[in-house]
C-alpha cells in the first residue's frame, strides 16, 4: 500500500501527486499541516522525515523521503506508464531538470515566498512566537536560514536577485523546449513533473515576469500542454481538510 504524507498546496507534495496520477496508482492520504500548527515538527512526523518536511512516503512500511528521490522510486516500482527516457543521456538531461527545479527554482521561490507566504500566514502572532515557530524546524541549516530571514527581512533587492535566478532557469527551459515538447526528449518525463508545481506557483504569486509567454512561448506552449492533462487537476489541486 501506498501512503502519502503532503500538505495541499506543497509544491514538493505535488510533484509526488503528479506522478501517482499519471500513473494512475490508489494511495492514501495524510494530510500533514505545515501550516501554524506545524505538525511537521511533532515527534512522529520527524520520526519518519528527520528534515521536517512534506513529502514523506509509506509502501508497504518503507519510508522515502526527498520527492526527487520519491518520484524516481514510483517510477522504480510501477514503471508503467514509464516517466523516464529510454536513452541514458535523456536520462541525465532529466536528473539535471529535477535538480535545478529543487536546488535553483525551489531554492530561490521559498526566499521570495517569505514574505509573500510565511509572514502573511503569521500575522497575528508575536516576534517572540514566531521565533518559537521557527526553533521547532529540526534541520539546523534550514532554520539558521529562517532566523537570519526574521531578523534582517528578505529586502526587494533579495528578492529581485531571487527573481532573476530563476528567470535564468526558465530562459534555459525556454532554450530546450524550442527544439523539443518536452524537457528531456519526445515524450513527459519526471523533469516536467519536478517543474510544474513551480510554474503554478510563480503565477500565484504574481512573478508576471516569469509567467509571460509572449517573452517565452515555448514555455507557454509547454505550458498549455501539462494543464490538459488529466494529472494536472488531480495532482495540484488536493481539498484543504483543515
Ligand atoms: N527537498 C525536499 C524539500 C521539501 C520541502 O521543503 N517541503 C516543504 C513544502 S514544499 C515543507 O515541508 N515546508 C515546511 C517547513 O519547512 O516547515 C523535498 O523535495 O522533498
């Protein structure tokens, strides 16, 4: 059986419900709020994700954590319809694709989701709280980084450097999807998936910029392609149960 730990709106969670649904595979869900109730943190949750983080899944009793790691072990394990390219070279093409949507775009959209996301959704508590909030994070790196955010703030300056890292990856997208429909070779691949909920997000949160078309219409294409999919519905929008 399979058993998906995910937050509604995590983008990471919905990289791993696009896969299940393009796959077509049953699974059930645990929601894990990460919203002011943290349930991320608890003892439990940490037990099974040591970083604190959505998504973590359960087959059979085996944990996997990491969604790259999560959507490449699905595709290990139910290969059909196959989500990954036959030739080795597509195949490191898409891991390069998986990689730059977590450590440049993923990266880079938390920072600018600072005060986009984090802040607004702590409003109502004190400094003093949101300090507690951020104590509880087990992985030290991640909150050294949020402390460092609370007190010096995420200028517009940051955010614009932000901005334009991952403008630098979508001109990269914009290059490779020129000459080819999808990131990593003829058909949709785990590299498209890794990279969709970011797209979503950059339009939600009103980066114009990196959701113009007319500047990257390869993307736009691109784009127009992955939301007429029947995965795409099933896997972004999951109902909030809080
Ligand atoms: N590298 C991890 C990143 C997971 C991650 O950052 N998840 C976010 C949601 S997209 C989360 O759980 N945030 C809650 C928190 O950090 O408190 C993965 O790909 O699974």
């Amino acid at each position: 059986m399979l058993k998906l730990y995910h937050f509604c709106t995590s983008t990471c969670s919905r990289k791993v419900r696009l896969t299940l649904a393009e796959k077509g595979l049953e699974w059930e869900s645990r929601h894990v709020d990460i919203g002011p109730r943290q349930e991320n943190t608890e003892p439990w949750y940490v037990a099974l994700n040591p970083n604190g983080v959505v998504p973590t899944l359960d087959h059979d009793g085996e944990i996997i954590i990491e969604s790259n790691v999560i959507i490449e072990y699905l595709d290990d394990m139910f290969p059909d319809p196959p989500l990954r390219p036959e030739r080795g070279y597509d195949r490191a093409r898409m891991r390069i694709w998986m990689d730059r949507a977590e450590h440049v775009i993923h990266k880079n959209i938390n920072a600018i989701s600072f005060n986009k996301r984090f802040l607004p959704r702590l409003a109502e508590k004190s400094e003093e709280e949101k300090e507690e909030i951020i104590n509880r994070l087990p992985n030290p790196e991640k909150r050294h980084e949020m402390m460092r955010r609370l007190k010096a703030g995420v200028s517009v300056d940051d955010e614009a450097q932000a901005e334009a890292n991952i403008a630098v990856a979508m001109d990269r997208m914009e290059e490779v999807l020129q000459g080819s429909p999808w990131l990593a070779g003829d058909t949709l691949s785990l590299a498209d998936i890794a990279v969709t909920p970011f797209v979503e997000r950059f339009g939600a949160n009103d980066l114009a910029n990196l959701v113009d078309w007319a500047a990257r219409p390869a993307v736009g294409n691109w784009w127009s392609r992955i939301q007429a999919r029947p995965s795409y519905d099933e896997g972004m929008n999951f109902p909030d149960p809080r």
